[in-house]
C-alpha cells in the first residue's frame, strides 16, 4: 500500500538468557530467560510502546536491540538508512521525507563492532536516571558532544555548534554549555540526556522509562518534548515503561511483555478498550480514575511473578490467571493475531470478554487530572 509507512525495525525470536552460577565449583546451574523469543516490528515515524511489570524484560529488550547486550539468540534487521555513519540517511538533520519502503533491511545481528559502531548513529537510547546516566566530570558541551567526537564526525568549533543547536533544541541555555551535571534540575539532565541521544541525528530512539525518574509536572513537560521532536525530526520511538497512563499519551501501538515474552500487542485505542489477554486486563485495571463517585474493579493476580529461570510449564501467566484451563497448563500459546493488527498469545482469546478502559477519565494523558499533558 502505497500510504502504508516502511517497517524500520524487524526483531524476530529475539532471546537473552543470563546464566545462573553457583555450586561447589562456580559452574552454572541454569539460565535467567530474561527475553525469551519475541519477536516485534516498528514501522516508521511511529511509537510503539511496551509495558510491563518491573523485571519482564523491557528494559533488556530494548538494549539487545541495539546490542548493548548481545542476544542469545534471534534477528534484528534495520531499514538500510544510507551512508553508515553519517546518521542523516536520506533525510538530513532536520528529518524530512520518510526512505522508501524498497529500501533493504540489514542485520543488525551479523554486524562485526567496527560496522556497528558507525551504524549506531541511527539508533540511540534515552536512559531511565538523569543522574547516574551523565559523567559528573563532564561538562555539558562534552556530554553532548561526545557520541561526535568518538565517531569522528565532528570536533572544535564545528562540535560546539552542533551541540549547541541540539541544546536549543530541547530547551537548554547555551551559556550553560560549560556547566556540570550537578548544576542542573532532574528535568534539565534528562534534556541533556535526550540531547545526547539526537546528536547524531538517528532514525530510531529506544526511550527506556525516561520520565519514570522525574516530579509529576516535569513528566508533563518531557513527553511533551519528545513528542514534539518526533514531529519536527521524523523520529521512530520504541518507548518502554511501566506507566499505561504515560504509554497511551505517547503511542500509536501498544506491547504487553510478561516474564520475558510478548503477550499482547494492538493499535493503543484497540488494546485499552478490548484486550485480549488476561494479563492485559489486570494491568489495565490498576489504572487511576479521575471520578470519585467510581468504585474500583480493580483485579489482584494470585500468587507472584515466577521465576524466570524456572518458568512454568504451558502458558507462563496460567499460575495467576482466573481464567486457566488444563490445556493453559500443558501448552505454550504462541503469539497471533487473533483480530486485524491485534496480536495476542492466548489459547483462549476468541471467547473471553475481557475488561477495558475505553472512554475513563484517568487514561487520557500522563497527568490524569483533565487527561492531558500540559506544560
């Protein structure tokens, strides 16, 4: 179709097993299955967001994507963006006209270090803490700057000015461009941060939690800025957190991991309003509500996380779901789409009638009060 955006991102069987060491002799006794077989795609210009509890593996997803950690097993192939190394592709540094679909797609996975170093200036990451995440001996121009200097594109005066426009970017003063870490609010170091991350003028940013870290009406303020990068830069998020509230105001689509899998995966709208897995459906219930006269549904699985080096046979989630059947217990679901662009790993999906937010108050921007985010 020709209105139909090119797929940027292709991860398919994607797995990151860590071992498990212990014993009389420091041998390994197992594997933590941190990622264990998903398999995603992001299109172009869009974000797609992937929610979790805390320790399912979101954060560990997205760094194997850019193989910060190396997978164990799987594929990762990137839309060909031109020039390795340049990061502006066909585009330029202020985005532009999306690649055509025919472009090839590469693999990310077979890379060697020396041609991945260059092809990661189309991908980067916004990290969760603005503290830990900065070097406290580094000025803000050096920070900044960097991912540049490192690469070899751009040094002296040619680095400063680029520095300084993204600062302008994301509203930094440039007289602060010598100050240190320590001078700046959380809200101030995490623009530093996302800074840092559009130097190179990717194509692809993995937002891990960006905001997670930050006062409620900074929170506000940060999406606001990175949707408004996305639009002016023609930016693809993968944007992980565990905030539904957040992920509905930032996304296009939703994913749902569990204990290292993809359960669920749906156009936002779709997925809040009609969800497809149980688990999905707990999640969706802890929402907040901005009505007080509402009584809350709110629906607390039994029993706690497994343990994923030691996962439960069948479907991983059927020790705590209400809606277990025998069949849960012996045989692993595989993800499918059950409806158009409605993925789910559920033996079940087609009967169920599961409960979601669609039309609450409280899921209608990150703040919840008034449903919108404002600055």
């Amino acid at each position: 179709m020709s209105g139909e955006p090119a797929v940027l991102l292709d991860v398919k069987g994607l797995k990151k097993y860590f071992p498990v060491e212990g014993g009389a002799l420091g041998r390994g006794r197992g594997w933590v299955r941190a990622v264990d077989d998903v398999s995603l795609q992001v299109k172009e210009g869009e974000t797609l967001g992937l929610v979790g509890e805390s320790g399912c593996g979101k954060s560990t997803l997205g760094r194997c994507i850019l193989r910060l950690y190396e997978p164990t097993a799987g594929e990762i192939r990137f839309r060909d963006p031109g020039a390795p190394g340049t990061g502006a592709g066909a585009r330029g540094p202020a985005g532009g006209a999306a690649r055509p679909a025919s472009d090839p797609m590469v693999s990310i996975s077979a890379m060697g270090r020396k041609e991945l170093r260059a092809f990661r200036a189309n991908m980067q990451i916004i990290f969760q803490d603005p503290f830990s995440s900065l070097n406290p001996r580094m000025t803000v121009l050096e920070i900044i700057g960097e991912p540049l200097y490192v690469s070899g594109l751009a040094s002296g005066r040619a680095l400063e000015d680029r520095v300084k426009e993204m600062m302008h970017l994301v509203g930094l003063k440039v007289e602060h461009l010598r100050r240190y870490p320590h001078s700046f609010s959380g809200g101030q170091r995490q623009r530093i941060g996302i800074a840092r991350a559009l130097v190179m003028h990717p194509r692809l940013i993995i937002a891990d939690e960006p905001v997670s870290a930050l006062d409620v009406s900074i929170q506000a303020q940060t999406l606001n800025l990175l949707k408004d990068l996305q639009r002016e830069l023609s930016l693809t998020y993968l944007f992980i957190s565990h905030d539904l509230s957040v992920v509905r105001y930032m996304s296009d689509r939703i994913a749902v991991m569990y204990v290292g899998r993809m359960v669920e995966m749906a156009p936002t709208d779709e997925l809040l309003g009609g969800p497809l897995h149980p688990y999905t459906e707990t999640l969706l219930s802890a929402i907040p509500r901005a009505d007080l006269d509402y009584t809350k549904q709110r629906i607390i699985p039994k029993g706690e996380l497994p343990d994923p080096s030691n996962l439960p046979s069948g479907c991983v989630f059927h020790p705590r779901c209400r809606y277990a059947q025998d069949r849960c217990r012996q045989e692993v679901p595989q993800l499918r789409e059950a409806r158009p662009r409605h993925w789910t790993a559920c033996h079940f999906a087609d009967t169920l009638r599961l409960a979601g937010v669609q039309g609450q108050a409280g899921v209608q921007g990150p703040i919840g009060a008034g449903g919108s985010a404002t600055s």
